[in-house]
C-alpha cells in the first residue's frame, strides 16, 4: 500500500471481519463448553475429545481477538503516523495465525469425533455441530487475518494483486 489514506482505509476494512470472526468464536465456544456439559456420561465415552475440541475453539477465540486488537490498533496508530513500526505487533499477529491453523484442524476433528460419540440425538451432538461450524467461519473471517501491511497473505485478493504486480513489471521489462 503506497497511499496513507488507503492504508488506514484497507486496515479500517478489516475489522469488521475480524470482530465478527470473534463475535462468531466467541458463540462456537459457548456452544462447544455446553455441549461438554451436556455430553452424555456412557460407559467407555471418555471426555478427551470434547475438551479438546473446547479447547481448539477457546483458542480461535484468542486468536480472532488478538487480530480484532492488532487491526484496531494499526488503524490508530497509522492515522497517527503511517510509517510507524508495528513490528511486535505484526510478529504476534503472525504466530496467533499460525496458531489457527492447528487450532482449525485439531478442532474440526475433535468437534467431529465428539459430535459422534455424542450421537445426533442429543443436545450435545448438536451443539458440537454449531462449534464446528464456529470455528470454521472463525478461521476462514478472522484467523487468517493477521496484521500485516499489504493484507493477509493468504487471501484471494491479496493474491490477485500480486499476480497483478508481477503481470505490469514483465509488460514494462
């Protein structure tokens, strides 16, 4: 990004993304924590998988808020002075993204594997199902986000731009 004003623009533009990754963790944690509560107590059922799909989601909730915390305040210190260094920031953002990745994974398959053991027909089952979907949506609006100045590397549009940066340097070779 060149333009101040399109920096600050392109950073204002991705909090609503990342606040509504968080707002959506935050309810696929609430919906994965009861159905923990809920999971029905069968012999040979252990608790392993419920936990840790709990887990998983509570850390994509971390994550979504720590890049919902970066973007927000990349924007204020960027209309301040759009130069200034946001080095610490930007390296953590980066391992909170990495995170999600694992977090993501993990957690599908835990929430899966729960969702199993709990069968369809309880309340349980059903509330995994909604975690799963959470945490996914979670990923895919705010876990990707991290907080870098040209935008998230992993997004099509970022991709596209870049595509498009090569394509004008080989026209003008």
């Amino acid at each position: 990004m060149h333009d101040d004003k399109a920096l600050v623009e392109f950073a204002r533009a991705q909090l609503p993304l990342v606040r509504g990754a968080s707002a959506v963790a935050v309810c696929g944690l609430a919906a994965a924590a009861l159905g923990l509560i809920n999971f029905p107590s069968v012999a040979g059922r252990g608790l392993g998988w419920p936990v840790t799909a709990v887990v998983c989601v509570a850390i994509m909730a971390v994550v979504c808020l720590i890049h919902t915390v970066s973007w927000q305040r990349a924007v204020r210190t960027w209309q301040a002075d759009p130069e200034a260094p946001l080095a610490t920031l930007t390296k953590v953002s980066f391992v909170a993204h990495v995170i999600s990745y694992v977090a993501v994974l993990l957690g599908m398959w835990a929430t899966m594997t729960a969702m199993v053991r709990a069968t369809f027909a309880s309340a349980s089952g059903w509330l995994f199902a909604v975690a799963l979907l959470a945490l996914v949506a979670a990923q895919l609006l705010g876990g990707v986000r991290q907080l870098r100045r040209g935008g998230p590397a992993g997004t099509l549009p970022t991709h596209f731009r870049r595509l498009n940066a090569l394509a004008d340097r080989r026209r003008t070779e």
